[in-house]
C-alpha cells in the first residue's frame, strides 16, 4: 500500500483518497487494543476462554468463543470428511459449555435466545422424534408439532430417509427439543470458469478446488430469472443439496451481480468515514475444511499485515484485493458482535479468516428487510444458525460492531 503522505485527517493536504486508509487501521487498531476479547474469553490462556488459531486459509477454524455452546456432535470428537481421506465424523463441542460460566472466569453465558445446532447423519425419523449419530453414539430429539425439514424443498420431517445428512436446530429454552431439521444441504459461491448444458465449474478461491454444480430441470427456470450471465467470468451464489462429487444447484440465494467478478466497482463511503458499526448482509458457507460446529466469521477486510492467503495466492499485493464494500481492517481473532437484524440475537464471535468471494457481491439481503449492499460477514453453518439464520434463505440483515 502506498504512503498516504498525510499522518491523520487533520492535516494539510489531507483528502479522501489519503485519509482512508487511516481510518480503516484506526478502526483495526481500536478493535485490536481495546480490552474486550478478554471479555469474551478469546484471548490465549484465559480461564474458560477459547483459543483462536491463525488463517490457514480464506477460511480459518476457531473454537467456540466463550461459554456459548451453541453446538453438539452425536459421538466422539473426531474431524469432518475431507478430501485428505480424514475421518468422515463431525466435531462435538462440550455439552457443559451452555452452563453458567464461573465467577471470576471473564467469559459470559451464552444470550439466552441464541440457538444450537446438532449435526450428524439420520438414523431414524418419526413425526414426533429424530434419531441421528454416526460410529461414536446415537442421540435422540423430539420434534415439536409445528417443526418443519428442508432437503430441496420444504417437507414433513418424517419423510427424511436414513443416511441424510442433518443440520437440527434445537430450541433455545429446550435443548432436548428440535423444530428445523435441513438435511444434505450445500452452497457453492464463487466465479464461473466453464459452463455448458450440463453442468457448470466454479471457482471457490485460488486456495480451495473448484466445484462442480448441475441445475436439475425442475430449477432452471427461477435459476435463469435470478442467474442470467452463465459465462466465465461471472459471479454465482446457489443452494441445492449435495451430492458426492457435485451440488444440485435449485435456490439461486440473490440476483446475480451484472458485472465480471474483476471489475468491481468499490462503494464510495460519504465523508470517508468508516463508522464503528457495519450494516450489510451475513451468509454462510459450505466448507469441508473445518470440523462440524467450528464457530467464527471470516471477514472481508483481513489487516495486510495478516495477508489473506487467497491474495497471497492470487498475487494481489496486501490489501489490494477486489471489494465492493471499503471496511475498517481487523486481525484474524478480533472479537466482533453480529447481530442477526431478522431475529434480534446478537453474538460476539472470533474473526477466523478473510471472506475473497463474499467481498466481491454488491447484493443486498431482503430475508426481513433490505440490508445495505455488501456482504460484511461470512458465517460458519454452525454460528449462523445459532443467530437464528434459515440456512435455505443463505442469508440474513447484519450489524457488526467492532471490538465488544
């Protein structure tokens, strides 16, 4: 990055252009140096707190941030499924975690309204009661009356099959009770490399494989209307269910950005000025790099210092990726609040990683109310239930607020 030849705002000769990259560190710089991540248990070594490892990726892994416990894995601990031939069994996080934390510790409960997500492959289904596990352990959750299943499309949860995967969500006041179960389902967001009537590549990242998605025929109408430009080079943001080796593509999350995923045009931001709270859209991702119920957010604007590895591997100079949205830099594991606008739960998570393709969409997200353009935050399947998100929506209306 170049010198601004100014040293603050307040300087002769000082314009927007020179000052904004002063603003963005003053904000990295409050949210670094200010006491809060002690508050929320995240700083190394404290009691109760959890440690947060560094990116090693466009998305890092972290534990859960505090004494939240917003998550449970049927059986042992052991790691997600991944292409390295790793364990194909999830992540369980501590069942004690939901507890009260102790007096003394500086990490706070969990919000009481804050949801939990049980993940694991189904076992047996009734109207009234779910069973899922894998090679450590069976658990059982009842359903309530009104409780719904997504695989493709909405559908009574006795009509789920043996062997689906399932993301449950349980009620906050009634662990033992679930009412949303989402099974097999998958996201593939990034740049279109090659497309034809079969199938389409798309490109998750220079550090991640590129994946394959096939639109069945029942979808490729409202997937048209909504995905128009399908041609290398352009954005792409769908749902479907995955299958092993492709996702199939029927929820297309938000109308397509109309231009080439390298030309960006940056948002101007009025005054300069980068206010300490960002409203904007959150989303969640699909990666089988991180274990069931890892909890964070990657952020759009990792500190150059840190230098994302997507940049690293794309050859962006540090700091100099394509955006959309001009945010204030933050280190990997700067506590930040999220606030889910739809449901009114809010959350202070670590920041994991840095968020390369999120920060390239201008789309707004209309969940409950139109957000401001830009995705400001790329949630963990795991936290983004926990806030209340519907995952088949993809996104929700976010306020973050830095450092507390």
């Amino acid at each position: 990055m170049q010198p601004a030849g100014v040293c603050c705002d307040r300087c002769p000769g000082a314009t927007l252009a020179n000052t904004r990259h002063i603003a963005r560190r003053g904000l990295l710089k409050a949210a670094v140096f200010q006491p809060q991540q002690a508050a929320v248990g995240l700083v190394r070594g404290s009691r109760g707190g959890t440690k947060v490892p560094g990116a090693d990726g466009p998305h890092g892994k972290a534990g859960s941030p505090g004494g939240g416990g917003a998550v449970q894995r049927a059986g042992e601990t052991a790691p997600r499924s991944r292409a390295d031939g790793g364990s194909p069994h999830g992540h369980e996080t501590d069942s004690h975690r939901s507890a009260p934390a102790e007096p003394g510790s500086g990490t706070p409960p969990a919000p009481a309204n804050l949801y939990r997500a049980v993940t694991g492959q189904v076992i047996d289904v009734s109207p009234q009661v779910i069973a899922i596990g894998d090679e450590g352990g069976e658990r059982r959750f009842a359903l309530t009356a009104s409780a719904t299943a997504w695989r493709g499309s909405s559908l009574d949860p006795a009509s789920l099959s043996p062997g689906d995967e399932a993301v449950i969500r349980l009620l906050p006041s009634r662990p033992g009770v679930a009412d949303r179960i989402w099974a097999n389902i998958g996201r593939v967001t990034g740049i279109i490399v090659d497309c034809d009537s079969a199938s389409i590549l798309v490109s998750e990242g220079a550090t991640k494989g590129v994946q394959k998605v096939v639109i069945p025929r029942n979808a490729s109408g409202r997937v048209q209307v909504k995905l128009p430009n399908m041609r290398p080079g352009y954005l792409i943001d769908i749902l479907g269910i995955r299958h092993l080796d492709y996702l199939e593509g029927m929820i297309p999350v938000n109308p397509q950005p109309p231009y080439h995923s390298d030309r960006v045009v940056p948002d101007r931001m009025a005054g300069g000025r980068l206010p300490e709270s960002i409203a904007g859209s959150a989303i969640w991702h699909d990666s089988a790099e991180e274990p069931y119920g890892v909890l964070g957010v990657s952020y759009p604007a990792i500190d150059p210092a840190a230098a994302c590895a997507e940049d690293n591997a794309s050859r962006f100079p540090p700091g100099q990726g394509p955006a959309f949205r001009q945010l204030p830099y933050l280190a990997v594991g700067t506590a930040l609040n999220v606030r889910n606008e739809c449901t009114d739960i809010a959350w202070t998570l670590p920041v994991t990683g840095c968020a390369p393709m999120a920060r390239l969409f201008n789309d707004r997200c209309v969940a409950c109310a139109a957000s401001p353009r830009g995705r400001v935050a790329d949630l963990t399947i795991a936290s983004f239930v926990a806030l209340g998100g519907d995952l088949e929506t993809g996104c929700f209306s976010t306020t973050l607020t830095i450092g507390r």
